[in-house]
C-alpha cells in the first residue's frame, strides 16, 4: 500500500514538472522542441529519470500509459507512438513512429524505425535526406519480446520474439520467433 501509494507520487510529481516542456512543444505539435526536450530527458539517470521519461510522454505523445518504464538513454524520435500498458524499454533504444502493444519487452540498444523507406534518392542518384522520404507506424504486438540491439522497420505480431541482432525488414507473423538479418522465421516444433 505505501509502495502504490509512493509511485502514484512520484508519478504526479513528475507530471507536474514535465508539463512546462510538454506546453513549450505544444504537447509534441512542435516536433523540433519535443525532440529537443526527448533527448534532454533521456539523459536524466536512475528511478527519477524513469519516471521524468514516462511523464514527458504521457503529456507529448499519442498515446502513453504511465504504467510502462523507459530506460536512460532512450527515446522516441517523434511523437507519433502509441505506448500501451507495463511496456518495458531498456537502455539506449531509439524508436521512430511506432504502436507498442501492452506487456511488451524491448532490451537495451533497439532500434524501431519508421519503415523501410525514410530516405529516398533522386534521378541522379543523390540522397534526398528525411524530407523526401516516406515515414510509416510500425506495429508492434501486444506480449512481444525485442531482442538486444534489433533493428525494426516492419510490423511484429503480438506474442512474437525477435532474436539479438536481428533486422525486421518485413513483417513477423503473430505467435512467431524470428532470427538473423533479414530476421526469418523459425519453423515451429
């Protein structure tokens, strides 16, 4: 009871000091002042960070259940992401614009993008950066587990495990194990 009782606290406390940078980013419109203030809490260490991180969310992004933990280091590089209920994010993560499912595990140094095609080139070969690029939400089930350091730019089913190391680069079918770059699926037993 006294531990609930601490955690909603804290909770409270720390939306009331992230509500200045989330007004100041008008709640995440202004992309380029909620980057900013993501990456300025990602560096904030400890339990107080986890807390100051999941704030900041809550107030910026679509959707954000104050249940989930975000590790130092990480962040979402737009606020376009919907973040369901006891999600874990461990350390060191970048995630684009994407939708994680509740109870959801994602280890240390994962790398969700926004798609496969963010960067486009032109008739002459030269890169054209973000601005020419087309920019998708990937869907990532409820129930699922990211391995260390996976790259993700297609959706995950919900109940799915994506090994360490691996690269997603198209979708991964609910229920299932996927491994290696380009990840494929593993046949079940």
């Amino acid at each position: 009871m006294i531990k609930s009782a601490a955690k909603w606290i804290l909770r409270g406390a720390s939306l009331a000091a992230a509500f200045l940078p989330s007004a100041a980013s008008a709640f995440g419109a202004w992309e380029a002042v909620y980057e900013m203030f993501a990456h300025a809490y990602a560096m904030v260490p400890g339990i107080p960070g986890d807390y100051m991180r999941i704030a900041y969310y809550k107030l910026t992004l679509t959707e954000c259940d104050l249940s989930s933990r975000i590790s130092f280091g990480s962040f979402f590089a737009h606020p376009q992401v919907r973040l369901g209920a006891g999600v874990y994010i461990g350390s060191y993560c970048v995630l684009g614009k994407t939708t994680i499912g509740d109870r959801t595990q994602i280890a240390s140094g994962v790398q969700i993008l926004s798609g496969s095609r963010q960067h486009t080139r032109n008739e002459a070969g030269e890169i054209c950066g973000a601005e020419g690029g087309e920019f998708s939400v990937v869907q990532i089930g409820a129930d699922c587990w990211i391995g260390a350091a996976a790259i993700v730019m297609a959706d995950v089913g919900a109940g799915s495990t994506i090994g360490a190391g691996s690269v997603v680069t198209r979708a991964i079918p609910a229920g299932s194990v996927a491994v290696g770059s380009p990840a494929r699926v593993l046949p079940r037993v």
